[in-house]
C-alpha cells in the first residue's frame, strides 16, 4: 500500500524522445579526402521542438508590445521585495522604545574576566658540549658567547615561549659562528625549550643548546700569489701562520694585517693584499689557504706636492718632514708628518699621501711625490686657566693668539694674568718649526706686578729665545734653549742697615742656556725611566757699573713602576749663585722653596731665611727632594708624597736644617694630563706656618 500511494503522490516523469535515425541531426558532410569518425549527436531535434517549440506565424506573444524600462525596473523592484518578505514576529514590526528608558549601567558578569596581558616567561640557560672546545682555544668561546647572547641579554625573561623559541634559534646560530671563527666548520647545535616544572614553587624553563663541535680544522697549504720584493721573503717571513695549525679567523686576519703594515714600511707604498681563499676539505680536515697580494712598484721618497686651503707652502711641509728626498719609502715616516702636520693647528683636515710620477732609479725603485692636502682651519684661539695655592693665592690666565699671522706658523700670543698675588700682560711672537722640525724661536716684551710676602714688584722684561723642545708627537732625548733678555724692575727688600724695607732699583742684563736629558716614557705623565736638566744663568747688574755674576740650577727625577697602577717617583733640585752676595741680588733673582711645585706643606716661598717681620728673604742657593707613591684606578688616582728642601744664604747650600713636609693628593687624569689636587701638612710646625696648605694644578708635581 505505501508503495502504491507513493506511485499515486509522485507525477510522472517526462519521457525523453528518442530520435529516429531518419530524423536525426547529422553532422556536416566533411571536406574531399578526410577521414573523420561519425559523431553521434548530443540533442537531436525532437528535444528541441519539445522543450522550445517553434513560434508561429499567428502566435499571440509576437503581437504584444514589448514594455518599457521603468515597466522592467519596477517589476523588479517588485520582485526583490518579495524576496525579503517581513518576518511574521510582532516584536520586529513594533516601534523602538525611545532611548531614555535604556539602562546604561555597566552589566557585571558573575565571572571576572580573564586578563589579555601575556603572562612573563622566567627561563634559565644551560650550553652543553662547548667545554672540549673552549679547552682548546686561546680566548674563551663561552665568555664570548654570554657577551653576545640574546638569551643572555634577556636576563632571564621573556614575554612567550615564541619570544624563547626565537632567542634560542639565534643563539645556536651564534654558537656556530663563534665555533667556525676558531676552526670547527662542522659544529652542530641542536636546541629544546624544556618547561617549567611545578612542585609546590614554580620553577623557570630551560632553554638547552647542545653543541658537538666536530673535528677542528687546520692548515694544509700556504699559496701565496705576490710579485717578486727586496728582500726575496719580505712576505713570507712576516706572514705569521704555519702549516697544521688552526683555521683561526683572528689569526688569519692579523696576519694579513702585518704583511698590510709591513710593506708600505720597506719602501712599497702601492702594496695591497686581496681576498683570501679558504677551501676546505670534509675528509682529510685541512683548508688550502690562499692570499692574492698586488706588490707594486719598489718606491723612494722624490719631492712634496701640496693642494687645496693652504696654511703654508710646500717648503715649510718639506721642514717638517723627517725624511729626505731619495731614502727608501717608509710609511711611519709619512704617519710622523701627518701628525706633524695636524699638531700645527692650523688644519680642519689634511691628508697625505704617495703619487706616483713613473720616475725609475738606477736601483729599479720609483720616485714618488708626497701629495699634501691642506684644508686651513680657524687660526685664532681663545684660552683660560686657573690655579690655587696656598701663598700663592688664586691665579687666572687668559690668551688670544693667532698662530699664523706670520706664515709659516708664525704666531702673536697676548696674554693676561690676574689674581690675588700678580697682575700682568705679555705680547709674544713666536715661530714654530723655525727652519727646522721642532725648534721655536720667541721674542716678546710683558709687564707685571708681583705682590708676595718675599718682595714687591714692578717689572719690566724684553726676550728672546731660541728651543729645541720635546713634543706630545716626538718625545726627544736631548734638549736645549738658549736666550738672552733684558729687565728693569722697582723692587721692595728689607735693609738691614736700615732695618725696614726700602724699594730698590735693578736693571739686569744676561743670558740663559739651557740643556736637558729625557728618557721617560712620557712628557706630561711619566710612569718609567729619568730625566734630568741643567740651567746655567749668566747675569749682570747694569746700574752703576757692571757686576756679573753665575745663576745655576741642576733638576733631575726618575720613575720606577710596580705593576699596571703602582708608581714610586722621586726628584732632587740642587741651586747656586756664585759671584755675588744677597743683597746685591734682586729679590726676584733670589732663589724660593715652599709650595706646590716645590716643597709641598709650607707656603709659597716660605722657606728659606727671614727678616724681622718673619716675611721671606730668599737666598744664594737651594736643595729639594721630594718622593711620591702614586696609584691609578681607571681616570683616578691617589698620591701618598714626602717633600723636603731648604734655601740659604750661602752661595752653595750646606745641606742643613732641612724642613719636610707629608701628605695626600688625587689625580684625575684626562686626555692632555691629570688634574691635581694635593693636601700637605709640614713636620715640625712652628708658629706662622699653616698646618694645612692645599695645591691646585695641572699635571704631576713633577
């Protein structure tokens, strides 16, 4: 029965015609001569008739007339319309409520919400299978790794095991760089995050590299590819790798470095190493090294060129030179005079270098020309500075100069001092490099008024002397001056005949010579080694009559280290006046010991004899000596020091009641010298002296 009702409920299906082969739509007749297969027909026409008949001549729907656009759209609009027909809910046809009768009060669920913010990740850092190689190094591969690290530089945290994960994966590509600099070009780095374990406490995760180097590479052949040099093993021998030992990277790039240094210093100025080649063999373990070097031309120093913004000529560049035409190209003597060059002052920038000039020589070298160039910067500078001393008071300088108003370095200093015991002024003219690296001649005239416990005075002073001195660049072992002046000066000394201080006139005349020795390992901060000078001061009174008379002054001090940042140093200063006696002799000629540079803990000038008012008189000779004991840590240091001296008024001192005087000091050390600070106290104070004196300067006590 149910079978049956189905039969009756569903309509019958269309039968599909079949179409006779009389009727059948057969394909075109194909062209003469083709071969092709009989194509059975996919519709055959009683399909087609069927499911579109054909339109008569008299159906009615050809008479009907077609409607018009806005028939079309409206009909369509029609039909979209009841497509989206409306919902039978009452609730959705209803009008809104109006929005006062909203509440806005904030819904509170019955669960807090859970919180965005990423929850931080502690992890610690476990490297293992790097001891073997870093047993085998010279420099600690581990060390370099927690420089490096990324999961080092975490310290600890991260914001995600992805952040961990990323961290991890670019510290074991680090491990294989550092692993390959020293040799191991197999090395593999395995990695895994371990989690964190909870037993009552939380605990971090560990982030694990695993790290098996493999076998270390080595040397297996040596190619160097150079033109021929004088000598035959200039490359060879200062190319310091031998064959079975490591493929170092460092290794290898300082040696390439010293043969780059090296050639330019034995005359071949043109010398350029290439790109190394390094090819490794997997089986046996070895690299085939090899080092392309392009050699040049074998070269002599053949003249000077100068371009550009010049401060002086090309004669002045070849007087600072200390290389002459013809001698073997050595690139440390360029270096010397680029920093000659530059220490002029005189540059913003200047540059030298070699050209060639295709010149050959006898011996096969090539003459090249030195091109100089000059770019010339502000000649004019400004300059203060200060200082304190207890007796010396409180002392500020200040200086215009203009260092080439005269080409070549021709320089005018004006000058100012003024404090609590001097005021003055000076005009200088100075030449640098006078004909000659490193000897200055200078000329000037100053005034100044002195006011010290040991004398007033008012002096006038014309100059001229010519130096041969040490420079920051070029520290020489012997040094001279020699120069000649002339002084009239108005000067308050205490009469004993009189007993009372009178003002006395004094014109002076004399010379000066002047030689030093120096074999220390720095000119403002000496750590090693001794120096020593020797003054000698021929003078003679020029008011009524002429009286000469010898000033002489020996100094020396040596430097004797204890490691990195202990120093102990000492001086002695030894001082004469033979052929007159002290009253004859102007105060300010007189010889002083007490202060900072002299004998620490004691007064300016206050050792020494003294008048009836306990004011210094000054002497015919002197003896000092001082020791100190000076540590560094970093820029700062500190001084523990001992001074002893004494003056007399004997021509030669008798070495007799000598005063001392202890005490403590700091030094802050900058790139033109240490800034000093020294505190002293003197032994066996008696009544006047002060019992602490205080000493501001730049640079060492000696």
């Amino acid at each position: 029965m149910a079978s049956e009702a189905a039969a009756q409920i569903a309509p019958p299906a269309p039968e599909r015609p079949v179409c006779p082969p009389e009727t059948s739509t057969a394909a075109p007749a194909p062209p003469a001569g083709a071969n092709l297969p009989e194509i059975e027909p996919i519709v055959c026409q009683g399909e087609v008739e069927q499911e579109a008949p054909p339109l008569g001549p008299d159906d009615p729907s050809l008479a009907q007339p077609l409607e018009s656009v806005a028939e079309f759209e409206q009909k369509l609009r029609a039909q979209e319309a009841a497509d989206v027909a409306p919902s039978a809910d009452p609730e959705i046809a209803a009008p809104l409520p109006p929005l006062a009768t909203f509440d806005v009060r904030e819904v509170e669920l019955a669960q807090p919400e859970p919180s965005t913010a990423a929850a931080e990740l502690r992890y610690a850092v476990r490297v293992d299978g790097l001891e073997q190689a870093d047993a085998a190094t010279e420099t600690s591969l581990r060390g370099e790794f927690d420089e490096l690290s990324a999961l080092e530089d975490g310290k600890g945290k991260a914001a995600n095991e992805a952040q961990l994960s990323a961290r991890l994966t670019e510290d074991s590509r680090l491990v294989q760089r550092i692993l390959q600099a020293e040799g191991w070009y197999d090395a593999a780095v395995q990695t895994r995050i371990d989690p964190a374990v909870t037993e009552g406490t939380v605990r971090p995760a560990t982030a694990v590299l695993l790290v098996a180097p493999g076998e270390r590479y080595r040397i297996g052949s040596i190619a160097l590819q150079a033109g021929p040099t004088v000598p035959a093993d200039l490359v060879t021998s200062n190319l310091p790798l031998k064959l079975g030992e490591p493929i170092v990277a460092e290794r290898i790039q300082g040696a390439e470095a010293n043969v780059a240094v090296v050639l330019p210093q034995q005359g071949y100025p043109f010398a350029t190493v290439g790109q190394r080649d390094v090819l490794l063999d997997p089986d046996t373990k070895l690299g085939d090294y090899t080092l392309p070097i392009t050699v040049g031309p074998r070269a002599r120093f053949g003249g000077f060129r100068t371009v550009g913004d010049l401060a002086f000529d090309v004669r002045h560049v070849e007087v600072l030179a200390r290389f002459k035409r013809g001698e073997l190209y050595d690139s440390r003597d360029v270096d010397d005079l680029r920093q000659a060059l530059v220490a002029t002052g005189l540059f913003a920038t200047v540059a030298v270098e070699a050209e060639r000039t295709n010149q050959a020589n006898a011996d096969g070298t090539e003459n090249v020309v030195m091109l100089v160039t000059q770019d010339a910067g502000p000649p004019r500078t400004l300059a203060a500075s200060a200082g304190y001393g207890t007796g010396q008071g409180l002392r500020v300088e200040a200086s215009w100069t203009h260092r080439n108003l005269f080409p070549p370095e021709g320089a005018l200093i004006a000058s100012a001092v003024a404090g609590t015991k001097e005021l003055g002024a000076s005009a200088i003219f100075r030449r640098s490099n006078a004909g000659k690296r490193d000897r200055t001649l200078q000329a000037g005239i100053e005034a100044l008024r002195s006011n010290y416990d040991a004398f007033n005075a008012l002096t006038g002073r014309l100059f001229a002397r010519l130096s041969y001195d040490s420079t920051p660049i070029w520290r020489k072992t012997i040094t001279w001056g020699i120069g000649a002046e002339i002084l009239g000066t108005v000067e308050e000394d205490y009469d004993f005949a009189r007993a009372g201080r009178f003002k006395r006139k004094f014109l002076i005349g004399g010379l000066s010579g002047q030689l030093g020795f120096d074999r220390t390992d720095s000119l403002l901060d000496p750590t090693r080694g001794f120096r020593a000078q020797i003054l000698v001061q021929p003078e003679g009174a020029l008011r009524d009559g002429f009286r000469p008379y010898l000033r002489s002054q020996l100094d020396g001090s040596a430097y004797y280290p204890f490691g990195d940042s202990l120093v102990v140093a000492a001086r002695g200063r030894l001082g004469t006046t033979l052929g007159i006696d002290r009253f004859n002799l102007a105060p300010s000629r007189r010889f002083y010991a007490g202060g900072g540079g002299s004998v620490r803990g004691f007064g300016f000038q206050q050792l020494g004899p003294k008048d009836p008012d306990n004011r210094p008189l000054g002497g015919l000779s002197l003896v000092e000596a001082a020791g100190e004991v000076r540590y560094r840590f970093g820029d700062f240091g500190a001084v523990g020091f001992v001074d002893v001296g004494q003056v007399y008024d004997k021509r030669v001192p008798d070495f007799s009641g000598l005063r001392a005087g202890i005490g403590v000091g700091g030094r802050y050390y900058t790139s033109f010298g240490p800034l000093r600070l020294d505190v002293a106290t003197p032994l066996g104070r008696k009544k006047g002296e002060s019992r602490f004196n205080v000493y501001i300067s730049i640079g060492q006590a000696f």
